[in-house]
C-alpha cells in the first residue's frame, strides 16, 4: 500500500486522494475496451435515452462524477455527447493511467470514505457496471448517494439475467446478476426516488446463453475467459453485432427483458 504522497510524479497522471491498495480486476478486459465496440455503443445509447426521458439538459456544463470509470471510455462518450464536466473516479490504478484527458479530474478516490470536498457536489452520478462486484452493496450505495446534491441524479447500469451467470462473470469478480425488482429493492431505505429501469440487449441473450456453455465446457485462463466473453471474434461478427444494436434500438426502447438493466432516481433529501 502506498502513501499518495510518495506517488511517483511519473505516475501521477491521476489524483490519489485515498491510499493506493491492490485491485483485482483482471486487466485484461481494460485491453479490451473501446469506445467503438458494440457493447460500449449499445449500453451509451440506453443511457441516453434514459437521460432524455428524465428531461436532463445536455447543454448545460452540468457536474457529474462516475464511480468505476476504470479507463474512462463511458466518461469520453457522456462529455462527447453532453456539455457535461465529469469527474471520474476507480480503484484500479494501471487503468487510470490509460484514461485519456477530460473536462472532469481524474481520481483514484474510494467513495465510502466521503471525503468533504466531493459530498454533495455533483449533479449527476454514473454508475456503471460496478454495482454486481458488490458483496454488499447498501453501504456503498449509500456512501454514492452522498456524492449527489439533494434533487441530483443517479443512473446505474448493471448485467441482467441471473440464469445466464457464467464462467466469465466469475472471472470479472461478478457476484450477482439482477432484474428490475431486485436492483430497486437495493435501494429500500435509502434517499433516493427510482424514476426509471429498462432492460436492454434483449437479442444478446441467446449469445450469452451460448457463452454460458461454452465456458462450461472446459477449464480456461483467466485472459482466455475474459476474452472469449467480450472480444467478437472478428470484424464480420462485430458488423453484425453492430447492426443488432441498431435495430433493437430502432424497434424496441424497452424490452421485456434483457442482458443489462438501467436505472435512473432522483436523490432525496433537502
């Protein structure tokens, strides 16, 4: 464990505002990341399209902080797509030290320590992906919602589907799937008004259930699973996938079901 004080100035790209620790993510998915893979794409367009139903101005330089932004990709897209200044924060050192410059500050910053200077700053908090590797997920929840001022907006993104939990979901330090109940139910008792959940990814679940069995079948690297997970295996299958992200898109804004959910809530509090 490190003193951010003693950080290297070679490897200060980022703010160490919490002592540095071990991360076990695999690295190998930070690899893999890019803003012009499919899955990026679809996840960004649920995202907006929940935030233009909540009615949030693009326009406006509004605050925002993501929690879990690892390189920075959702961040790049939301300060493409919005006047947004978004903070971002991870625990995973090597890949803040990818992350491309922004508008935000980049922060190697653990949320449930609260620090005075971010707590009830931002205007909008982006959490995703993040809430699955969560044992327990109340007290960090409610160490987020401490970030947003009173009125401020929360939008989460997690996997959906717990059938379809696997081998790769394992590996990426998954504990859990969820479905709409189960995530707003995360949330009894805490400040914040659920305003909205869709599903998304609803053609992708008979390639998840192939996934499933695929890495049934027999043992693999930790590199080898995180690959065969989320890498398409070539240009073509990419195109493809492509042309189903825009079709269900185009067709259907929120299916019954799905491989991811997103939820929007408003914080309470005065």
């Amino acid at each position: 464990m490190a003193d951010p004080d003693e950080l290297p100035a070679e490897e200060a790209e980022f703010e160490p505002i919490s002592r540095l620790q071990e991360n076990p993510f695999p690295f190998e998915w930070y690899r893999l990341i890019d803003e012009s893979h499919f899955w990026f794409q679809w996840r960004l367009s649920a995202a907006m399209l929940e935030v233009r139903e909540l009615g949030l101005p693009l326009g406006r330089p509004l605050h925002g902080l993501e929690i879990g932004g690892g390189t920075g990709v959702l961040r790049a897209q939301f300060e493409a797509a919005t006047a947004w200044v978004v903070d971002m924060t991870d625990l995973q050192a090597d890949a803040l030290r990818l992350a491309r410059p922004s508008r935000g500050r980049t922060l190697y910053y653990d949320v449930t320590e609260r620090h005075p200077d971010f707590v009830g700053r931002y205007d909008v908090v982006v959490l995703f992906d993040v809430l699955e590797h969560i044992p327990q997920p109340r007290p960090f929840l409610a160490a987020t919602l401490e970030h947003l001022r009173p009125g401020g907006t929360l939008l989460i993104n997690v996997p959906a589907m717990q059938s379809l939990f696997s081998g790769y979901d394992a590996v990426a330090g998954h504990v859990r799937r969820y479905d709409k109940p189960g995530l707003v139910a995360e949330f009894d008792g805490l400040p914040l008004e659920v305003t909205g959940a869709r599903y998304w990814g609803a053609s992708l679940v008979p390639l998840l259930a192939v996934r499933k069995a695929l890495l049934a079948l027999r043992p693999r690297s930790e590199d080898e699973t995180i690959r065969l997970g989320f890498e398409p295996p070539n240009r073509l299958i990419h195109a493809l996938l492509r042309l189903v992200m825009r079709l269900e898109s185009a067709v259907v804004a929120s299916p019954v079901m799905g491989t991811s959910l997103v939820l929007s809530g408003r914080r309470l509090g005065g």
